[in-house]
C-alpha cells in the first residue's frame, strides 16, 4: 500500500519533469554566410527551451577546419545557454584531412593577419545579427589555430566583449595593435607546448602590458599544444597531446570568465522560444535545410 501511494504521490512530478526535459532541446543549423566572393558555412546552436536574447560567443576552429570538434564545442555552450556560432575560416567545402593540407590552409591566413581578421569579422557580424544574440554581449573562443584567430581579431579592435584562446599561437607582426584591444583576454596554454616556447609567452606578455589590456594567462603544466582535443593522442612527447585535467580546468576558466564579463547567466530563464526557422537567420545567410535537435544535459 505504501509503495504504491508513493508510486501515485510521485508520478505527477516525474512527468512534469519529463516534461520540462523535453522542452530544452539544443537546435543546432548550418548556415551559410559570405566573407567578399568567399561563400563560408558555419555552424549555430542554441538551445530553445531560453526565451529572449542571450550572449553570443563566437568558436574559431582548430587547423582541421570546421569539424566535429568544433561544433561538439559549440554544442556545449549552447547547452550553458549561449548562442554559439562556429565560424569557417577556409570557406564552404574545404576540410582538410591530413596535416599537409590542414598546415596549408594555416599558412593562408597566419602569412596575412588582415585576412584572418576580416575573415573572423564576417563571421562575428553574422553572429551579432542573430535575432537572438545580444549584438554587445559577444565573446569569442579559439582552439589551437582557432586561438590565434581570436587573438588577432581582439587585436583588430572588434566589439568583443572578451577573447579566450586554448592553446593558441599568441605571436604577431603587429604588436601594436594590442592597443586597439576592447575587451578582456584570457589565454589557456599548455606549460610544455612546443609551438608557442616561453620567449613567445615572454612577448604576448610584453605586449598586454604595453597596452594596458585587461588580460590573464594561466599556464596548465604537465600540458602540451591541444590539450582540450582527444584526436590529439595521449603521447605528450609528440608536442600534441590530450590532457584530460587540464581539458576540465580551462573549461572552467572559461565558464568563471564569461560569468565576469555577463552580468547574468543566459540559463536565468528557461521558458521555450518558437522552433527554429529561416527567420532566426540575419540578412544575407542561409539556412542550409539540416538540422539536428538533442535534449538538453
């Protein structure tokens, strides 16, 4: 008898749970902008069960260009409430898959900073115009080459409110355009990495200081380049390696830093917006018919 008492006492509150679970659904699109002649396909999620406009945070991708990487990322911070917009640097249909190709396309955009700044412009635009971004609550996050490119368009003087870079490159040919810098940097780097050696931490420190930026860099030892990535192996010897601990420490970087530079978590309110279509788009995009729903964690 007091099994099923208990049985009909809680059968209500686990539907309404059901019930609040199937509502928060991440809507993930594939939309198609334009840098110039450059046709790029980026990759938005969000989640609907938020009502109104939220922060933005832009996701630069890594030297294998917009990959599954990438938009798992961007997943995750739509799931922390965010309109996340992975941005395509290399323009629609070019992957790379192998080093060769991936290290080509760098070399693009890393031997023409204007290009790799005005490329990441197109993309913050196109993120800001979303109707439910907060066009002056946008940050943005890079991974490895991703983290190079948000450096670089902090650099230009873009309206971010803040940059995070995981085990980005952190030189450049204009140091002096950190000046230009308007909102916060944070930099999550791996202690051992061999591709950004201390005497290149020793000058992107010389340059935050020079400038007066707001900026913070914690150093995760034990770490080398790619450290968030699993696709990088566990073979630290190999200059690129996974590290699951320092993985989970500059994730929760990143979420105490965007806690500084937004005045409200975006989960504050969860009431359900209307389903995704072509309006949520801004002018001059795509939405590319394929969509993928996944309940809310």
């Amino acid at each position: 008898m007091k099994h099923t008492l208990l049985a009909v006492l809680t059968a209500p509150i686990a539907a309404l749970l059901l019930s609040t679970h199937a509502l928060a659904v991440v809507r993930t699109q594939v939309v198609e902008y334009k840098h110039g002649d450059a046709v790029l396909e980026g990759y938005l999620a969000y989640d609907d069960a938020i009502q109104g406009k939220r922060p933005g945070v832009l996701v630069a991708h890594a030297w294998m260009g917009l990959d599954n990487y990438a938009k798992q990322r961007t997943e995750q911070l739509a799931k922390l409430g965010y309109v996340a917009f992975a941005i395509d640097m290399y323009g629609k249909g070019i992957r790379p898959n192998n080093p060769k190709d991936a290290g080509a396309q760098t070399t693009i955009y890393r031997s023409n900073r204007s290009l790799m700044r005005d490329r990441a412009k197109a993309g913050l635009t196109t993120l800001q115009q979303h109707p439910l971004v907060q066009p002056n609550q946008v940050a943005a996050i890079g991974y490895c080459f991703g983290g190079g490119v948000v450096l670089e368009l902090a650099r230009s003087g873009a309206p971010v409110a803040g940059v995070v870079s995981f085990h980005g490159n952190l030189d450049t040919p204009n140091l002096a355009d950190a000046q230009n810098i308007r909102g916060k940097v944070l930099v999550l780097h791996g202690a051992d990495d061999p591709y950004v050696p201390p005497e290149q931490v020793a000058a992107f420190e010389g340059e935050m200081r020079k400038a007066d930026v707001d900026w913070q860099l914690v150093s995760y030892g034990n770490a080398v380049h790619s450290f968030t990535i699993p696709e990088a192996g566990n073979d630290p010897s190999k200059g690129a390696a996974y590290n699951p601990v320092a993985d989970r420490r500059s994730f929760a970087a990143m979420q105490q830093f965007f806690a500084e530079l937004f005045s409200r978590s975006p989960k504050a309110s969860s009431q359900p917006t209307p389903s995704s279509d072509s309006r949520l788009l801004p002018p001059k995009t795509r939405l590319i018919p394929r969509m993928i729903n996944r309940p809310a964690q």
